[in-house]
C-alpha cells in the first residue's frame, strides 16, 4: 500500500524523537527509514488503539526490532505494554485515525499530537505549575488559632507538641533532684564509714588497757603480781559501774 507524505516519528536509540515525511509510504519499507539495511526481524511489535485526542480517536503502531547487537539498545521509555521490552537501533511510531465510515486511514503524526497521546497512555502527568499555586491558595487552618495556643514554630499544642524551651526546663528539674539525691547518698555512706572507723578505735583502746603480763615465777613476786592483777580487775570494774 502507497501513500503520498505521510508524517512518521523516528525514535532514535539514543530516545531522541524526529519527525520524518514519507513521500512514498510502504509498510515493508519502514525498515530503511530506521537506517537498516536488511528488513529481517524488523516488524510490527505493537499498536496503541482507541485514543481518543481533541475528539478524534487515533491508532498508533510502533515498528522495531527486538534482536541487535551490544551497545545498539534504544533508551527510549516506550508506554505499556512494551514499557519493559528491550529494542534495539532506531525505531518508528506511525499513527491512524478514525475515519467518518468507521474504517481507520494513515495520518500525520507530529510530535505535537504524539505527547498528547504519550501522556494518555501513560495515565496524565502532573502539572508542576499548576499544583504550586493550588498549595500557595491553600488555606492555612491554623491560621485563625490564637498566638498563645500555637508554638514559636507555629504548630498547635496539643499535649504532644510543646516548645523546646518547655522541654529544656523539664529536663532541668529532673537533673538537679537527681543530683541532691547522689548527694545525699554519698554523705550517709560517708557518716557511716566514720562511725565504723571510731567504734574500732573505742574497741581497739579497751583491749589495749585489758592486756596483762603473767609471769611464770613464783614466790611473792608471783603473788603481788596476781594480786596486782586482781585489783587491777576490780577498778576497771568499779570505774565502769560508776560511768554507767
């Protein structure tokens, strides 16, 4: 089938889009337009049908091939269902519109009209411009919350968001209590220590006084020194019982 200047995108393999005018349209030929020598494996891989753009509905075929060479693979993002498969050196996009009889007939395809439909197939983009200015009109809901009910950053205090000044004083109070509380406890210990230390002098000081010579000879020396001993006894008794 021949057709006179039909317009064709060339989706190059570095993804590079160019729009190309057939003089002579043959299908079986579109493989030189795409720069191969050779039309093996080069075929239709896909079709995207039923787009409706500025009331009219479109077809848009895409020719290719799926086997070549390393470092030939074409980088182009292709819309589902061939958003995974892998192509390789250049390719072509060639679209049909419905015609008033129902039938569909070749048309142009400009860049134009193919992100159009590029943006269809893949669900609508987003307009950045436009979401901006939606969010700058934006109403604030905070905005008529009294000053005293928000914080310096300007969020509601809700028991759960306070200001950072109110956290630091928290945190505060909590280090010095614990503080005088280590402090105590090491003055307790401490008096404690002191008083074990002054009983072991006390008990140290009564055994010192209570130690006795004994001698083994006899004779008088040995009485007077048993009787020394004996009143010695005694006094220590007697000052006690007087202290007590």
């Amino acid at each position: 089938m021949e057709i006179q200047n039909i317009s064709v995108i060339i989706v190059e393999k570095n993804g590079t889009l160019k729009s190309v005018t057939i003089k002579e349209y043959k299908e079986d030929e579109l493989y030189k337009k795409c720069g191969f020598k050779k039309a093996e494996d080069f075929v239709k891989q896909t079709e995207w049908s039923n787009i409706k753009i500025d009331g009219k509905k479109y077809i848009v075929v895409l020719y290719g091939k799926t086997d070549g060479k390393a470092n030939t693979e074409n980088k182009y993002d292709f819309p589902p269902p061939v958003d995974s498969t892998l192509f390789f050196g250049n390719c072509v996009l060639v679209a049909h519109v419905k015609k008033e009889n129902s039938e569909y007939g070749l048309c142009h395809l400009t860049l134009e009209l193919w992100n159009k439909i590029y943006e269809k197939l893949f669900g609508g983009f987003e307009d950045l411009a436009v979401t901006c200015a939606e969010d700058e009109n934006e109403v604030d809901e905070l905005e008529g919350v009294p000053a005293e009910k928000k914080t310096k950053h300007g969020y509601l205090k809700d028991g759960f968001v306070v200001d950072s000044d109110e956290d630091e004083d928290y945190g505060s109070d909590d280090d010095d209590s614990n503080s005088d509380e280590l402090e105590q406890s090491d003055d307790v210990d401490g008096s404690d220590e002191l008083d074990e230390e002054l009983e072991l002098e006390d008990i140290g000081s009564e055994l010192s006084e209570e130690e006795y010579d004994y001698s083994d000879d006899g004779g008088d020396d040995g009485d007077l020194a048993a009787s020394t001993v004996f009143t010695s006894v005694n006094t220590s008794t007697n000052t006690k019982k007087k202290k007590d």
